[in-house]
C-alpha cells in the first residue's frame, strides 16, 4: 500500500471547525465571485422568461371578444 501518514479518520475530522488557512478577505472575494457567476448565468434565461411571459399577457389582453 501507499505512504498513509496524512490520513484522517472520518471520525477524527471535525468539518465544523475553525479553519486559518483561509480570510475573511478570501471568503468574500469567493462569494463576490460566485454572486457574479450567477448572474452571469442566470441573466439571459431570466430575460428571456420575462420577455415570454409579457409577450402571453400582451396576447391574452388583446384577443377579440366573441
């Protein structure tokens, strides 16, 4: 087997912890980032959904009355 000296058990490991590897600085930098990915993404959908949506009401609104 290989070299197991940098195993930690799962038991062992608390996930909850403090950690120092990281700043306060770096977690905002990182959630800058992924709040700009998002809307990156998600802009275009949502126009397009906007844009469908009013152009259904637009039709239903002027439809003849029978």
């Amino acid at each position: 087997m290989g070299n197991t000296d940098n195993v930690v058990d799962i038991e062992d490991f608390n996930f909850e912890g403090e950690r120092d590897e990281t700043t306060f600085i770096i977690h905002m930098l990182a959630g800058s980032i992924a709040g700009l990915m998002e809307h990156v993404a998600m802009y275009p959908i949502d126009t397009i959904k906007v844009y469908r949506n009013n152009k259904f009401r637009f039709i239903c609104k002027h439809q003849p009355k029978d």
